[in-house]
C-alpha cells in the first residue's frame, strides 16, 4: 500500500522522466530540443503543467513544489528538460539557480542539476 501511495503522490515526476527519456536526455550528453518539443512531449504524456504558466511564475520552483507536489526529483527531471530547451539562457540560469537553492537546502544534491551551472 506505500509504494502505492508514493507512486500516486509521484506520479508527475515519473511522467516526467518518462518525458525525460523521449527528448533523448537520459543517456546522451546534451540534446537540444525547443521549448515547442517539450510542450508537445508534456502534451503527448498528458501532463499536468502548463509550461509556458509556469514559466512566468515569480517563483516557478515553489509553484512545482507547493502547488503541483513535485517530489525532488520531479524537480530535477524538470528543471533538466527545460534546461536543455532553447529557452533564453538567463531564464534557464534563473530557473536552475532557484532550483539548486530548493534543493540544496532540502539536502538533496542533484549532480546532474549541479553539473549545469557555469
């Protein structure tokens, strides 16, 4: 019944990856895709986030988190594909510092997340 309950409350994080993979991040070095092709990936999963809304969040980490229960790694597997997009590099810089603070100060250290920074 747990592990029930943890998939159920991860369920976005695993679309997520799901996502993840499809895009080609998940055993390439660096794909590039356009933020278009990650709205048509979260379009094809069926996922509950509209990216573009997201985006102009004040604060989208918190948005994922607080509103959208985004596990940990729900927020890596985002925070990694919208990275690798064509999105403007200061909104990518924006996004990744923001979530590297989250997560850092949760105590979870993404490698991955932290291999992207400058």
């Amino acid at each position: 019944m747990e592990d029930y309950l943890i998939r159920e409350i991860d369920k976005i994080g695993e679309m997520l990856m799901h996502v993840a993979r499809r895009l080609g991040l998940i055993g390439q070095e660096s794909p590039k895709y356009s933020v278009e092709d990650v709205k048509a990936e979260f379009g094809k999963a069926s996922l509950p986030l509209e990216l573009d809304a997201i985006l102009q969040k004040p604060n989208p980490v918190r948005y994922l988190v607080d509103t959208k229960k985004l596990s940990d790694q729900g927020l890596e597997a985002f925070v990694d594909i919208v990275f690798h997009s064509d999105l403007p590099d200061a909104q990518k810089q924006a996004l990744l510092a923001d979530a590297l603070a989250w997560l850092d100060s949760k105590g979870y250290y993404s490698f991955r997340l932290h291999s992207l920074e400058n």
